[in-house]
C-alpha cells in the first residue's frame, strides 16, 4: 500500500539514513466529547484516537500509524512539564510498515512506542525515538472528512465522531527498528515487561 504524496511536498528537502528516516506525516485526530449532548465539557480534556500515515518522498513508501490513550512510561515522574495548561496527553503509539516484501498482512513489522502529545489542536508528538512536528491543520469538518476519505480510512466511521482534526506536518524517526510479532514477543520476554 502506497499514499500519493501531493507533488507540492515532494519539494521539501528529506533524509533519510541508517540511524534516522525524516518525512511527511498525516495524523487524523478523532474526538469523542464526554458528557451528555450539549454539555460544556472542555475539549482538552479529552483524548483522542489518532490515526494517520507517515510518507517518506524518497521512496514513496508509507507506514500506518495509530496512537491510543496510554499511562505515562513507568520512569515518568511528574515535572513542571506535566503542569500548567499544555499538560501532555500520553499515547501508545504503533507504527505499522506496510512493505508486502518485509511485511506480510498476516504478520505485519511495527514499531512501538509510548509518546507525548502537546500543543492542543496544533498537535506536536514526542517520544525517545519519535517526533512529529504540525505544520498545518485542517479543522473544518468537510474538509477533514474528505482528508480523511483520501488516506484510504472506512468513512462510516465518521458517524461515531464529535469531531475530526487532521494535522499535516515533519516526522523524524531515530533508530526504529520494526519486529513482527514474534520478534516482539522475544523482546518482551528479554525484559520482563508485558507484550505490545
């Protein structure tokens, strides 16, 4: 599976090595309000699903990602950055390669890692190996929807949502390595820790 970089990108000056890959990404942010219709509950007060894809321009190849409401990493304490009105949301974050060569459908490789999100609708992403950057944004609800529709997502999933925002903007990903299921598996069990 590919995604059709829009040609004004494919200008943008991009790296790509061993140790660190840079590109375009696409994330779709998906709100659901809490409370009853027509409560006055603060958006920012709740997470989102987020959905997306990462384009390298390079090679054109594109990789899924997909992000739900995580706890904080354990070695996490609360700091003056976890205070204040741009509190950080925290996600576990999948990057799913989509290579058919390396990464078959029935044993897909990914990349798993728990990431900060700040910054409000103008989201900015952080992890240790993992960082997105907004650029633009696009919060009118036709025009996300068809962003939306374009990425290749089910549309009758939109019915469920309170609200759309999709987010374009820069990604680096620093040494990411990607293991199909039994390769993590392995890892996990290397360090105690429970299996993505």
């Amino acid at each position: 599976d590919e995604f059709e970089l829009p040609e004004k990108e494919e200008k943008k000056e991009v790296r790509t090595n061993v140790k660190t890959e840079e590109g375009i990404g696409y994330l779709i942010f998906l709100y659901h309000y809490l409370g009853e219709e027509g409560s006055t509950n603060s958006r920012e007060a709740v997470q989102s699903a987020i959905k997306g894809y990462l384009v390298n321009p390079l090679t054109k190849k594109s990789v899924g990602f997909l992000a739900t409401p995580s706890d904080p990493p354990h070695d996490i304490t609360e700091c003056c950055c976890c205070v204040g009105d741009d509190k950080p949301f925290w996600y576990h974050m999948c990057l799913i390669d989509y290579d058919p060569v390396h990464s078959p459908k029935t044993n897909p490789r990914e990349f798993h890692e728990i990431v900060r999100k700040t910054g409000g609708d103008f989201a900015n992403i952080a992890g240790r190996k993992f960082t997105f950057t907004s650029e633009t944004i696009i919060s009118d609800r036709e025009q996300a929807e068809n962003m939306y529709k374009k990425l290749g997502f089910q549309s009758s999933q939109l019915s469920l949502v309170d609200e759309i925002i999709v987010c374009t903007g820069r990604y680096i990903l620093r040494k990411g390595k990607f293991l199909d299921k039994q390769e993590r598996d392995e890892k996990c069990k290397k360090k105690k820790v429970p299996c993505c």
